[in-house]
C-alpha cells in the first residue's frame, strides 16, 4: 500500500478549525495517523507540536499516543533551558515506551546539559546519537534498559587540540568498580557553567587529562556539585596549575549523602573544603596537593596567621591551603571522618593540631602522635616543644593530664617519608603505643605498616619489630 505524504504547516490554518470531515485526511482512523504522525516526528523534530495544532481530533490522537513522542530531536542553537523542556515534555508523553535521543552540538560542552533530563529515565533509553561537534552513536542494550538509572558519572577535561578520538567519546559501560553499576563517561573542554536539572549520579568523577589544559574554575566544581544532590563520592584529580583563581564568595553546596571524597593533585583543595556541607562524610583522601608556589589569593579567616612553630616546609602555600580547608571543613558540619589519608599533602602544625583535636572518630590515618600534657599545650603555643619535654617515663604514668588525640586510631601507614627521621618515627610510636598498650589496651594501635621511608633503618625496623611484634610489617 502507498501513501501520499500530507504536508501540514499550522502558520497556514487562520484558525484552529476541524479539517473538513468528508477530506482524506479527515476520514483516516486514528491507528493510521499515528504511523503517519510518527514518520513525520522522525523526521521534523518539533512535528508532534504541529500536527497536534491542526484539529482537536488530531491534538487528542497526538496526545494520546506515546509512538508519537519516541522520537527527541535536540540541538544547542536554542537555549539550554528550551531543549530541556522540550526533552521533559517529550518524556512525558512517550511513556512508558522507550525513546530515542538525537542531538546536534555546535560546542561538545552542551552535551551533559541537554542529556541532563533523560538520565533519571534510562530504563527507557534506546539509542543516542550525536553529531555535530562530536559524531557518535551509542545502542543502550537491554541489559542497560534494565536499569533504572546511570550511577556514575566520569568527566575527562581536555583541550581540543590534545584530545585523540578515544578522549572524545561519550559512552556508557558497565562501571568497572561495581559490576552491577553504569557509568556514564563524558569528555569535555569545560564544565558546564549552570546546571538547572538536577542529575540523579551517586559517584562523580572529574580528572584533567592534559597538561595543557585550565584547571577548572571552583564555581564551575561547586555548581556541578550543586546539580548532584544524592552523590555519595566525588573525585576530583587534575594537574597543578599555579593560576589563581578568587575562592571568596563561593557557594556552599549541601551534599547530605557524600561519604567519601578524593582530592588528588590539584590547587582547588581549600575551595571544595570550604564549600561543602558534608554531614556523613567518613572517609577523605588528599593525595599530591603540596606545591612550592602560591595557591591562592589573600584569606582573612580565623587560623590564617603564620605558623607559631616555624616548620621546615618546601610548600608553605599548599600547607597551608590544606590545613585551612579542613579547618573550615569541621568547622561548618563536624564530618565524622574515619579514614584520613594524606599522601604528599601536609599541612603546618597549627592545623594538625586543630584537625586532630576535632576528628574524635578518625581510625585510619598515616601521621604521628605522641601522648600530651593538655594543660602545658594550653600555656604554650608550640606543640613540637610540649612533646619533646614529656620524656619517656612521664608518657607512662597514669597523669590524668595526659590525652592522646585519635583515641580511636587503629591502623598507621606510613609511606614516602623521606624527610621524616627513623629515630622520630621509632620515639613517637613507642611512647604513644606503650601508653595506650598499659592505660587504654582497647584503644590501642593494631597494625603499623612503614614503606619507602628513606631515614628508616635497619634499626629503627628491629626495635619496632620487638616492641610491636606482628602488629608492625615494613613493606
């Protein structure tokens, strides 16, 4: 059977009159049109809001037809906000069948924000292609479509003149952490400055993939944070770019569920520290955040002022950066953190100090602690100097002044300490195990493990290995 195409323009129509019924088109039964007006939305990507403005009959046989709708056709010459209500509304009406997702980009960076409205109904999702700016396309198998929604989201920074053609696709996969779990892996030269939808993703990720490229703004971070408020673990890895950005007048983004969180080599770690309302985070990784040059502009907030004792330090600037993020950090929710790692991210003593005092649940973390007189601390503003005058013997009596800060730390790893002397570490840990191993053995430490610490010698192992027994393992 052969069927004349019937071209409709609403424009043409003075008014929203029937169509004669005694015309072709007026007499077809409504499962005909709906094969008609599915071709045509196939085709013109606006074509259900037409047909359905020729006659009432053919606005309720639009409406009323979720084949009709199956079909979203975007691109980003009109405005974020209208192509996402377009999206919605053709969400709406096409359920509960499946779709297909079709997008033009003129700039890659618009991708994340159209795709915005359609993660919250993956299950529903068929095929997605792309062309413009990035030319792909992606079949979402059945096995996807039984999910209800993507978990994971990866976004890989990096400059268009250094991505390769792996860099620049948009994909989803099986996460390769949780098998049971999808994640969406997008490239992108930017974040994207608003996000008005918000993203149902548990887990993000965002990591610069070239030395060349700006490290993103901390606005752009926090607004992206903002757009995901059921994320439970976020990363964010770049390179050190000693471009300052202005980290004041900042928002602060409420992320109630976020439990884990990394910051590994990048300048933005006291601006996503003291911007985030964190109450359940418990585990917390920094990893390669000291430089040698200036992180960030002037602060004026409480701790700011040098450090009292005067430490040695080849990267006062991050020190401090580090120190005054977590400082603002617990000072805004009082994070229950359990695991802290710190892998070449220091922070001066002062902070120490104040971030030990506070993180009463903390169990896991690579640092020395020493038993201390909490009423010599409060007369004196050098912590180094209280610790070194209380001798081994004062340690192991049953002072009531004596604390020792982490009463719940059980596990110390120690790695890459290269400027940390065998005789401090062997005084430290001896004083504070013996301590804890005589007045509070439930409390006590239960595993130390010491690796590629260049000052750690064959004597400093053998007297730990005697003290501590199988509790120590030198790697």
């Amino acid at each position: 059977m052969e069927f004349s195409t019937i071209s409709v323009d609403a424009r043409s129509s003075p008014s929203p009159s029937l169509i004669p019924v005694t015309s072709p088109a007026g007499n077809l039964p409504a499962e005909l049109l709906i094969e008609i007006f599915a071709f045509s939305a196939s085709v013109d990507s606006l074509a259900p809001l037409n047909l359905g403005s020729v006659c009432r009959f053919w606005k309720k046989v639009v409406d009323e037809s979720p084949r009709v709708w199956q079909v979203v056709v975007l691109n980003d010459k009109r405005s974020i906000a209208a192509s996402q209500a377009q999206a919605k509304l053709w969400i709406r009406r096409s359920a509960p069948l499946h779709f297909d997702v079709k997008l033009h980009v003129e700039n890659a960076d618009n991708i994340l924000p159209l795709l915005a409205p359609f993660l919250p109904v993956f299950h529903r999702w068929s095929q997605l292609t792309i062309t413009g700016a990035r030319e792909e396309s992606v079949c979402l198998s059945d096995t996807f479509s039984r999910l209800d929604t993507l978990n994971d989201l990866s976004i890989s920074l990096c400059d268009d003149e250094h991505a390769d053609d792996a860099c620049r696709s948009t994909f989803v996969q099986y996460s390769p952490l949780w098998p049971n779990r999808i994640a969406m892996n997008i490239w992108l030269t930017r974040l994207p400055n608003e996000m008005s939808t918000p993203l149902q993703f548990t887990t993000l990720s965002i990591t610069e993939q070239s030395l060349c490229s700006t490290l993103p703004d901390p606005a752009a971070v926090l607004g992206l944070l903002q757009a995901c408020p059921r994320l439970e673990s976020f990363t964010l890895s770049g390179w050190k770019n000693p471009e300052v950005h202005e980290f004041h007048n900042l928002p602060v983004v409420s992320l109630p569920r976020l439990h884990t969180m990394h910051l590994r080599r990048t300048t933005l770690a006291r601006a996503i520290l003291s911007n985030v309302d964190v109450p359940s985070l418990s585990k917390l990784y920094l990893a390669n955040l000291n430089v040698s040059y200036n992180v960030g502009s002037e602060f004026y907030e409480p701790g700011d002022s040098e450090d009292e004792a005067h430490d040695y330090s080849q990267s006062p600037w991050s020190d401090q950066a580090t120190g005054m993020g977590l400082r603002n950090l617990i000072t805004r929710c009082s994070p229950p953190i359990k695991t802290l790692e710190m892998d070449f991210s220091d922070m001066r003593t002062k902070d120490f100090i104040y971030v030990f005092d506070r993180l009463t649940q903390l169990e896991d973390f690579s640092s020395l602690l020493k038993p201390y007189d909490e009423a010599a601390l409060a007369d004196s503003s050098s912590w180094t100097s209280t610790s070194q005058e209380t001798d081994h013997d004062t340690c192991l009596s049953p002072s009531p002044s004596l604390s020792v800060r982490l009463p719940r730390l059980r596990n110390l790893e120690l790695y890459n300490c290269h400027r940390m002397s065998g005789d401090a570490v062997v005084e430290t840990l001896m004083q504070r195990v013996r301590y804890t191993d005589r007045f509070t053995p439930a409390a006590t430490m239960q595993e130390l493990i010491i690796d590629d610490c260049d000052l750690f010698k064959a004597g400093h192992e053998e007297i730990l290995s005697k003290e501590f027994g199988r509790r120590f393992r030198l790697d």
